[in-house]
C-alpha cells in the first residue's frame, strides 16, 4: 500500500511512472487525465484542487491504472472515456478509439451541407462508438441518421453513447459485405465512413497500443484487397443514394490516389482532402 498523496503530487508520481517510455510532454498529459479521472475532478478546476489529498482508494486505483498505461494499454480503454467533437464517449476495447482525423470528416461533410436543413437523410457504414453518427445528429439536429455496425458489441457502446448524451440516431446491426442486406437501409443523401484500411503488412509497424489493444476487425484488409470496402461504399452509393448524394470517408494516405482512381473507374467524381498533418486522409465522391 503506498502512502496517499495529494492532486499534485500524484501528477508528478504518475508522470515519472511512464517515463521513459512515454515522452515527457505526452506523460505529462496522460498524467493529468489519469488524475482528473480517478479523482473525480472536473479539468477546469483543476489549480483549484492541487492541495487536495486522494483517499486511500483512489490512490491506489491510480497506481494500477497507471501500470496499465504504462504497459502499453491506450489510456481511452483505462480510463472508458474519450472525447469526440466535444462529447465524452464511453469506450471499450470493442471499438476505435475516436480521433482528431475523424472530427475532420464530420466537419468537411457538414460544410457541404446547406442550411437551414428542413431534411437530411444521412447514413455511415462502420459506426464503431457511434461517434460519427452522434456528432453529426448534435450539429445537424433536423437531420436523420442512420448507422450501421456489424459488431454486435460496439453495437452495445454506440447505443449506450445514445443513451447518456440524449442523442438518438437510428443503429442497425448489418453487414455492408451483405448486398441483400442494403435494401432494408434507408436511401441518403449523405453517405459517411472510416472503414478499416490498412493492410496487415502495415502491422509491424504501427504503434504497440493501436496493433495490440484496438479490435482488428475495424483497423485492417487483406494484404491482396487493401481497397474492398471503398468498392463496396462505391456501389452503396450509386444504388441506395440520392441522384445528388455524397460519399465521405477516410483513407489510407499511402493508397489515397488509388482509392480516388477506384471511384473515379465506376463513374465517380472525387475530390481528396489534406488532414491536420497534411496527409490526405479523406476523399469525398459523387455522381
């Protein structure tokens, strides 16, 4: 049992604990999230709570989720948390973690829209946490949208995000690699993804936390068929759209070019978008 200490000095404690193998300054953040976590404390009066000493419990609660990160496992599933365009999320190892690049999506495909929106079918394939589709239903409140999951458990999550934000898309269990299944779906205007893409050659060389702790049913593709979901999406969009409907999705930046060339070969009109890191993450098409 160690001795209890106060907010900062289990900041500090817990920073020092994922050095080295975290850098200094994401150690740092991680530190204070894991705090404000266990702690109960909400982030913007966190000077005001410095000198406040953790009981015994919580104490000890931060030690071992501070192990846990420290070995690797991404700080989301530790804590159950993440933000997303301004909603805390529940998550489990279930689903992807929620990122920026994502946020991205959402906001290019809310710029293309027109206002003020009397009605706006919307439908995403691969909803995951349900994070694209809540976003979407708190920005666009007149629009309605519709979410697809095959994974019965990150069903579960996305539903539960439904629950405790008080927003209300519609969730479907399907498979989109089910063609029979498209006609039960509602036809769109606004079609949205981040499919899994990327190849399982890529694996070694991604980060320990993502290749180890996140569902690889929602991150890779065959080494032979990197591109099966954007065929796919392709062709949900030709058949299910409006005559004016718009696909929006992420892509692997290394095959973005090949992913437009795809689209373009079925009649598709396509544009490709730089992310934050100028990378380009995203590609819309249409008819």
């Amino acid at each position: 049992m160690f001795a209890t200490m106060t907010i900062a000095e289990a900041r500090n404690f817990t920073t020092q604990q994922l050095l080295p193998g975290i850098d200094s300054g994401e150690a740092q953040a991680m530190a204070m999230e894991l705090v404000l976590h266990v702690a109960g404390i909400d982030k913007k009066y966190w000077a005001q709570q410095l000198n406040k000493t953790l009981s015994q419990e919580k104490n000890d609660k931060l030690i071992q989720l501070t192990q846990r990160v420290a070995q690797g496992e991404p700080l989301q599933y530790v804590t159950g948390e993440a933000w997303f365009f301004g909603l805390k999320l529940q998550v489990t190892p279930a689903v992807l973690i929620p990122r920026p690049e994502t946020e991205e999506l959402v906001d290019w495909l809310i710029s293309h829209c027109q206002f003020p929106i009397e009605e706006l079918p919307i439908l995403e394939i691969g909803t995951g946490s349900g994070c694209i589709a809540l976003a979407l239903q708190k920005r666009l409140r007149k629009a309605t949208v519709t979410a697809i999951e095959y994974s019965v458990d990150a069903l579960k999550v996305a539903e539960k995000n439904a629950k405790n934000l008080g927003y209300h898309p519609r969730f479907i269990r399907g498979d989109l690699f089910d063609v029979s299944q498209w006609k039960e779906w509602p036809s769109f205007s606004m079609l949205i993804s981040n499919p899994p893409y990327i190849p399982f050659e890529e694996k070694d060389s991604m980060e320990k936390r993502v290749k180890d702790f996140e569902p690889s049913l929602a991150l890779f593709v065959p080494d032979e068929d990197p591109l099966k979901y954007y065929r796919l999406l392709g062709k949900l969009l030709l058949e299910r759209g409006s005559p004016d409907a718009r696909l929006f999705c992420e892509l692997n930046a290394r095959l973005a070019r090949e992913t437009a060339e795809l689209f373009q070969s079925m009649g598709l009109h396509t544009t490709l978008k730089l992310d934050m890191q100028g990378k380009e993450r995203m590609l819309s098409a249409w008819r």
